[in-house]
C-alpha cells in the first residue's frame, strides 16, 4: 500500500507530461513554420542562421531578426531584409507565405520589411488575429487593403511604406480604436480621405506621403494625441486642415493648398518641423513661427505668403534650418536669420527684401503680386456685391422713373391731339396699346427700384 502512488501525485504526474509533450510538439510545429518561412522567402542572409536544430525562443535578438516567445508560444516575428531587397523568383506564392504565417496564431508583432515579396496582400492574413504591429514595408506588395483587415481589431500600428498599394483608403479605419501610427507612405493610394479617420482619437503618427490623395483633409481636431502629420507629395487642399496643438512635425509640402495659414498654428509650442513649401499659400506670414520654442526647422518657400520683417525679431534658440524663398516678403532679414548665426542654414532668395546677398525682387513685383492673389473676406465681398447692386438698382430706377413720366407726357398729348378727331374705335387700340406697354414699364421700373 505504502508503494502504491497518490492519486493527487499521478494527476501531476500526467499533467506534467502532458504539458511536455504538448510543448515539445508545439515547439516543431513552429520550427516547421519558421523553417517553411526560410524557403519561401529564399532563403535571405538574415535567416542563414536556421536550421533544423535551432532553438527559436532563445536564440539571440539582432536589429534584423527578432523572435520573441511567450510560453512556448511565437508573439513576435520581425525579419528585416537588405536595403533595396530583389523581387523575390516568380514561384514565389504570397498565398502560400500567408498561409503559413497564420500557423502562428499568437503573433502580436509582424515585421517583414525589405524581403522582396510581391503580390496581392490575401484577406486570410485576418486570422493573425492578435496582431497588434503589423510592419510589412519595402516590399512589392500591391493591390488594395483586403477587407478582412478591419477584423484585426487589436491594431495598434499599421506601416506599408514603400510598396505598391492602390485604391482608396478604406472607410472602415475606425474598426481600429487602438490605432496610434498609421503609416502608407511611396504608394499608390488615390481618392479623397474618409472620414472615418477623424475617429481615431488615439492616432499619433499619421503618414501618408507620396500618394495620389486629393481634396479637402477630414477634420482632425479631435485628434488630440497626434504628433506627426506628414501628407506631402499629394493633391490635398485648398483649406489648411483643422488639426489638434500637441503636433512636433506637421508636413504639407507640395500640395495644393491655396488659403491662408490660420492664427493657431503659431500657438503649437510643441512643434519643432513645419513644411508648407511648395503650395500656393497666401496671406501675412505669422512672425512668431520663428520664435516657437521648439522649432528646428521651418520651410514655407514657393508660397504667396507676405508680410515685412524686421532686424530685432526674435528667433527660436534651436532653430537650424530656415527657408523662406519664394514668397512675397518685405522688410530686412531678421539679425538672428544672417547666415553666421548658430550655424542656421537659411535661404530667402526671390523674396523683396532690402540689403541681402540673396537674389530679391523689387519691391513693385510683391506689391503687384499680393494684390493679385489677395484674398478678400467673403464678408467683404458680399458687401461689396451688394454696393455694387444698390449702385445699379439706383441708376436703373432713375432711368426707369425718367422714361415713364416722358412716355405719359408722351401718351396724354397724343391722346389730346386725337380727340379732335372723331374716331372712337382707332383711340380706343391706342389707348389699349398704351395701357399695355405702361404696364409692362411701371413692372420693370418697380423691379429696378426693388434693388434699392
């Protein structure tokens, strides 16, 4: 009896055979995965360290390959390819990869950058459905987003940099609540933005340089956590786009932006790079862009922008870079804006400044182009619309009122005249024709006095 075991300790016992054996096969099953991943992207250099043999969840993390475990479990996968990877051989199957990507189903982190993979990305990437970081750029990847994306609901970042992405963004973006970086920077992507994008009240980074986008931005004031904004290389405009304070890097360069730049971009004391260079922005330069506390690079070149500058304006301490070329300013470059000051490289060529090395305008050509791009308020406008009408309205009523008195002087004497002769049927058409005509006089003139 004394020999006979516990049945509590056989139950352990099993168990922790059990967990054994399940580990053990779970461990091959994911070193067949990895080891089918090897050859399906050609067996890169990156991965020249796999074999049958390899321990994956502790082997040693470099910058370029990275697996991370979690009881016995992959979580993490990123493989980082040589810069400007080949096109991977035509028998290579993007269906194929995905699916043997899906038989990690714990991987919360995926990095694939530069491996040379093409094709369509397949909706059944959706079964990584705790996927959290999703970094699948510089490869040849094409097409539009799959649907089955929006089931990735987990989804803190998504970067498809450099690809070869088409379509319209997706309007299904808020199935995302957790998204804080979205990045689809050097694609195709074409349409306007949807609005679906003003939700994302986590978002921080949002990239979307390069593309072929166009039209107004969303609305990206409740946005209040967004800190990187870069939308250069599209079509977006003409309004500057409603933003959030906390931005440090705001890039809108090469659009088609044509209003004015509004007061509180001047108020975003976090910011440290503001591109606008390269647009058609008009209106008075705010001054105390220069002076932000944290700016370290401000460019508004190729604009309509004006405004005079003046020597004693005060610049940022950590300002190193400054172009202000192509605009219509006027004044004399700021003392803290001389080439020799801190090392700050500024260019301010085909400007109308006084006393500079750079090539200026005269001052006649920035008066006669601000007058020419000058924007009127639409207040302003209607004013003078209306004054324009009232002018009109009070002409018209005078001509109008001066030609129905002649006509009735006009008709009475005739009608005086025709009374000598007895002819009632001949001045009774007269008459008629008269009333007629005067009728269709007083409704002109009552409508041009209408306009006073």
């Amino acid at each position: 009896m004394a020999n006979r075991l516990h049945p509590s300790v056989l139950l352990v016992l099993v168990t922790v055979l059990l967990s054994i054996y399940y580990s053990e096969q779970l461990q091959h099953s994911h070193t067949k995965s990895l080891l089918r991943i090897q050859h399906l992207l050609n067996f890169p250099s990156v991965l020249s360290s796999w074999n049958i043999n390899t321990d994956f969840c502790n082997s040693d993390s470099k910058a370029s390959l990275t697996v991370v475990c979690y009881e016995n479990t992959i979580t993490q996968l990123q493989i980082v390819g040589e810069t400007r990877a080949q096109l991977l051989p035509r028998n290579f199957s993007i269906d194929s990869f995905v699916t043997t990507l899906v038989r990690l189903p714990s991987l919360k982190v995926l990095t694939l950058v530069s491996l040379g993979i093409w094709g369509p990305l397949p909706g059944k990437i959706a079964g990584l459905s705790s996927l959290e970081i999703v970094n699948i750029s510089s490869n040849f990847l094409y097409g539009a987003i799959p649907q089955e994306f929006a089931l990735l609901s987990h989804l803190q970042a998504l970067i498809l940099d450099n690809n070869m992405f088409a379509g319209h963004l997706p309007d299904w973006l808020d199935s995302f609540p957790a998204l804080t970086v979205l990045s689809l920077k050097n694609n195709l992507f074409n349409g306007s933005l949807p609005d679906s994008l003003s939700s994302l009240e986590n978002m921080r980074v949002l990239s979307l340089s390069h593309n072929h986008f166009y039209g107004p931005v969303p609305d990206l004031s409740r946005l209040t956590n967004l800190q990187v904004l870069e939308l250069d290389d599209n079509a977006f405009g003409p309004q500057f786009p409603r933003l959030g304070n906390k931005l440090v890097t705001l890039v809108l360069r090469n659009n088609k932006f044509r209003s004015n730049v509004p007061d509180e971009v001047s108020s975003y004391y976090q910011l440290e790079k503001l591109d606008i260079s390269s647009n058609t922005f008009v209106g008075p330069l705010q001054l105390a862009l220069l002076s932000l506390p944290s700016m370290t690079y401000l460019n508004i070149s190729g604009n309509k922008l004006t405004g005079m500058l003046f020597e004693n304006l005060s610049c940022s301490s950590e300002l190193e870079g400054v172009d202000l070329s192509s605009n219509l300013l006027t004044g004399s470059l700021p003392k803290c804006l001389m080439s020799d000051s801190n090392g700050r490289t500024v260019l301010y060529d085909r400007n109308c400044l006084e006393e500079t090395n750079q090539n200026q305008h005269e001052q006649t050509f920035c008066h006669t182009e601000a007058i020419a791009v000058g924007i009127v308020p639409e207040r302003k406008k209607h004013k003078r619309v209306s004054k324009t009408v009232l002018s009109l309205g009070i002409v018209g009523g005078t001509f109008g009122g001066v030609a129905l008195v002649a006509l009735l002087f006009f008709i009475i004497r005739r009608a005086t005249a025709k009374s000598k002769v007895k002819n009632p049927t001949t001045k009774l058409i007269s008459e008629n024709a008269a009333s007629g005509y005067t009728s269709k006089l007083l409704s002109d003139a009552s409508n041009s006095l209408t306009l006073r």
